[in-house]
C-alpha cells in the first residue's frame, strides 16, 4: 500500500486522509554534486527519509519539489534552479491544498539548505492562522551530530558537499545512481569558514565535491538513516502523539 499521494486515487486519497492527519513534504534539488553522485541527490534522500517515516507512522507524502534555489552552483554544468519567491509560493500553496484536506501536522523533510528559512517562513504563517503544527528536518545538518560514531571523516570533510555522508546515504538508498569509481577526496580551497560570502562552487572545487567521498559505505549510509528514523518517530510521538508502528 501506497503513502503518496500522486500514487493514490482520489477514492483511496479521500479514505487515506480521514485515518490521520500527519502529511510529509519533501524537497530537493537538482545541482552538481560530485562526479559520482546524481544531481537529485537532495530529493532522492528527503523521499527516501519520507518513506520509511510514513511506514512507522502512516503519515502520507505530499508530492516532492524537485527544484529549489541552486543558484550558488550554476557554475558548473547541469544544475537547475528556481528563485526564492517562487518556491517560496510553490509551498504556500500546497501547504493551503494540504490544509484545506484537513492536514493540521506537517513534518518537512528537507534536502537542500537553501529551502530551509523559506519554509519555516511559510509554516509559521499556517501555525498562527491555522492553529497547525510543523517540524522541519534540516536533512544534512540534523545528520551531523547523529553520525560522530559511524563516519570517518569530520566536518566539512564528511558533510561536506556530496561527500561522506552524502556518498554513503546515496549507496544506501540508490546504489544503482552511484559511481565511485568517480569519488573523489577534495579539501575545500581556500576561505574563511564561519564567514558567509558567495563564492562559486568552481573557485572551491573542479568536481563538485567539497570534503572526501571515497570512504562513503552503504553500511554508513544504513546506520545513519536508522539512528535519523528512530530519531524523527520518537519525536512525532512524544510532541505529536504519533503511534509508531513496530
């Protein structure tokens, strides 16, 4: 049994949306990342947390937003990008269409940094004029704290940009999508680190990767989703009321 929606008929959506009222929405990007990655990397981990997440709580997946604001990366080839207001209105109006079906918790799975303050923006507006609730996870930075003891690398060399954490989430998810014959160990060029600039991914690095993708592992990439799901289900239950299925 499906939890997308877009797989669902409207009779099945119509029943599905009585039994809870907890909708997931995932959003990605499409942008270079690395030489041995797909660029939907973003989407293809946000959809993959939301639906072992949809399994243990029978929460339902909004359609996924394939494409956010990559515009820092545009110079390398391939990426695809869209400005802040109109994914900005792109989430307004599902989270109305949501809200109108009468979803009132919304938990967004978000793969792409860029998208985050747009929609925690949203989210508010609904929380006060809807009395709804929302969480956001912030994928790549909620997974950086629950990893200490499962990656090699630390800091920017395994969160780094499609690096080990990103190679082995992909390998566990999509394997099929993965060339590490194409992985590449890339220490960042130059900067200061903590002070916001815009640089270009190219004066940083010439594959698109920014810390070391060789060690990335399916068994890393396994633990660390286990140790987010676990995490995600026990706080949908415990400030949500969520029933967690075994």
């Amino acid at each position: 049994m499906t939890n997308e929606i877009r797989e669902m008929s409207w009779v099945e959506f119509d029943r599905r949306r009585k039994e809870t009222d907890t909708v997931i929405i995932p959003t990605g990007a499409v942008e270079v990342y690395g030489t041995h990655l797909p660029m939907g990397a973003d989407g293809i981990a946000a959809m993959g947390m939301a639906r072992l997440v949809a399994e243990k709580t029978g929460a339902l997946i909004a359609p996924m937003l394939e494409v956010a604001d990559s515009s820092m990366i545009l110079a390398l080839p391939g990426t695809i990008t869209v400005t802040p207001k109109l994914f900005e209105m792109y989430i307004d109006e599902l989270m109305g269409d949501l809200t109108g079906y009468g979803f009132k918790k919304f938990l967004f799975i978000t793969g792409h940094a860029a998208s985050v303050s747009t929609i925690m923006y949203v989210a508010n507006r609904y929380q006060r004029q809807y009395d709804c609730k929302w969480a956001q996870i912030d994928w790549w930075r909620f997974i950086q704290p629950l990893g200490k003891d499962i990656f090699t690398e630390e800091g920017i060399m395994c969160h780094g940009h499609a690096a080990e954490a990103g190679t082995s989430v992909m390998l566990y998810f999509r394997p099929d999508l993965v060339d590490m014959s194409k992985a590449t160990r890339v220490e960042p060029k130059g900067g200061y680190p903590g002070i916001q600039v815009f640089r270009p991914l190219s004066e940083i690095t010439t594959t698109g990767t920014v810390g070391n993708a060789t060690v990335g592992t399916a068994e890393k990439g396994r633990a660390i989703v286990e140790r987010a799901l676990e995490r995600i289900c026990d706080y949908m239950k415990n400030e949500w009321g969520t029933v967690i299925r075994e």
